[in-house]
C-alpha cells in the first residue's frame, strides 16, 4: 500500500507540466531566427497563397493513458463522463518543403519501446508512462523506409511522448521548441523518480520567442518559419507554457496540427481542454476555444489533434 500511495503522490507532481525537482544539464538555448516574412499578416489572404508543402502524420505507437489525463473531468461539459484507461496514438509530422527539405513536427516514439513499454524514460515510477509499439512503427525505422534525411524537429511541446523519439534522431540537427519549455525530471535529494530527459545529448536547442512575432488575429503571435508563408508556428499556451500549434498552408489543403491544445476528438468537439499533465487549464481551454473559433472562420482547415485524426 506504501508503494502505491507513493506512485499516486509522485504521478500527482508529474501533473505539473515541466516541474523538474532539481536542474539537469541541457543544451545550451538560443532564439529561433526566422527569414524575413513574405507573407500577408492575415489568414484569409495567407490561406489564398497556398504553397507546395507537405505534411504526413505517423503513428510510433499507443501511450496508455487514462480519460481524466485527456480531459479535463471538472469542466461542466464532461459531467457524467467516467474515468477509465485507454490507449491513444503517439503521432510524429514528416513536413517536406521543396527548398528548406524535412522536418518533424514532435519526434514521436523510438525503437526503445518496441521490447520495453517504459522506452528509455527512467526512475523509479517510470511505470507512469506505458507504450506499446510494433516491430518497425518508431520514428527512426519510418524515416529510414521513407529515405527521409532530416533537417530538425519543430516540437509542440517537451512533454515525453513528443521528446522519447530524439536518441533515434541525429543529434546535430536543428531542435526548436517554445522559449521556456522544459523536460519532465523529477529527481528530489538525487533520487531518480521520473527522468526524461532524452534530449540530453543535442547540441543545441532554437526556441520560439512569440514576445516579438506578430499578433494575427483571431489567433495572436504567430511566426512565419520559412518566411514564404506556407509553414507557421503559433502560441497556444496553457498545457505548458509555450505550446507551439502548427498550420500547413500546402495547396491540397491547410492542416493545423493542434498538439496537445486537444488530444481526442471528443475534447475538440465538446471544447473540454485537456486534464492531467496540464499546466495552466484555464488558459488551456482559451487556447482550444481560440482554435475552435479559427477552424469555424476557416473551414477549408484539415484537423489534426494531439492524440488522435479527425477523418
């Protein structure tokens, strides 16, 4: 009964995106340099000016976790939903631009996990975080079957499941986040409770910093990536402090790629923010009911959530 009391109390700190008990090195940090911006400052002009990018989404593997980490049970539109466990996909985006080349979106699962479902997150409640993968699904075995040589990682956010592909990936490509994210250690008196921190070995990390990009309404401070248009990153923060959404202007279609803002269809539809490992819910919900009102101003948008596809 100890033991499981102290796994609940330890999986309630965790809840607390980011908290780290004590500071383990990290890269060092420098601000994310975007080309100067060609782009019209307003989406419907910017969505008439489609580009030939792409995006692809891959499943690495299933994260078990439980309805109340999806969504947020105390929001008044969940009333009488129960909580239970399920497995949901852990997705990385294979983004290709003709001139800048490939880059993911999040780094989904690597081959770790296919003989552990524990992966390479260690410590000793390391069983909070339980995947299951297939024999060729992690990120590296997809890249290399696609011939895919990468140029950097664009992450949502560090929470593990968007960070535990990076020891498959070259170290010295580009790794950029939003300014102020932080991995997930918990480490209290040097005790190794809950570690991830696999990106430990890059050698640098670019970050987002939104305080200086341009407002475009409805959806404020956003950044032109490639300058051309046709890749952006904007500021939803509330599940962390910095969560970064991404929208592809491609010619077959806008696509924004919400990460964690929304995990499940059912929190998208119903405006129910997520609930476990959030940091801020409030701020949370404004950032998906933000996105909710984008995507109904522009429908031609193609949706996809952090944890699941909207066909």
């Amino acid at each position: 009964m100890y033991h499981i009391r102290l796994k609940i109390k330890y999986c309630s700190l965790l809840l607390i995106a980011g908290l780290g008990a004590c500071k383990m090195k990290q890269a060092p940090r420098t601000d994310f340099v975007a080309p100067v911006s060609k782009a019209e400052k307003n989406w419907t002009a910017i969505f008439a000016q489609p580009k030939d990018i792409t995006v692809t989404t891959m499943e690495t593997g299933l994260i078990k976790v439980k309805v109340s980490d999806v969504l947020n049970l105390k929001n008044p539109t969940a009333k009488g939903m129960k909580d239970s466990s399920l497995y949901v996909p852990v997705f990385a985006h294979l983004v290709h631009h003709p001139v800048y080349g490939n880059w993911l979106v999040d780094s989904g699962l690597d081959s770790s996990f296919y003989t552990n479902s524990h992966g390479n997150i260690k410590g000793l409640v390391k069983a909070v975080f339980s995947c299951k993968q297939k024999k060729g699904q992690d990120i590296t075995s997809q890249l290399r079957a696609r011939g895919v040589t990468l140029k950097g990682v664009f992450f949502t956010h560090l929470h593990p499941d968007h960070i535990t592909g990076v020891p498959g990936l070259p170290q010295n490509i580009r790794y950029i986040c939003g300014k102020g994210e932080t991995v997930s250690i918990i480490r209290p008196l040097g005790i190794k409770l809950f570690v991830s921190n696999q990106m430990s070995n890059v050698k640098q990390i670019e970050e987002f910093n939104f305080t200086s990009a341009q407002a475009i309404a409805p959806l404020g401070a956003a950044i032109d990536v490639f300058g051309d248009g046709s890749f952006w990153a904007v500021l939803t923060p509330g599940h962390t402090i910095a969560h970064t959404s991404y929208i592809v202007n491609s010619t077959s279609g806008p696509v924004l790629l919400t990460g964690d803002v929304s995990h499940t269809k059912i929190g998208w539809d119903k405006g129910i923010e997520p609930g476990g490992f959030t940091l801020n819910r409030p701020q949370n919900l404004k950032s998906l009911l933000q996105l909710k009102e984008f995507v109904k101003t522009y429908s031609q948008l193609k949706i996809v959530l952090g944890h699941e596809l909207i066909q």
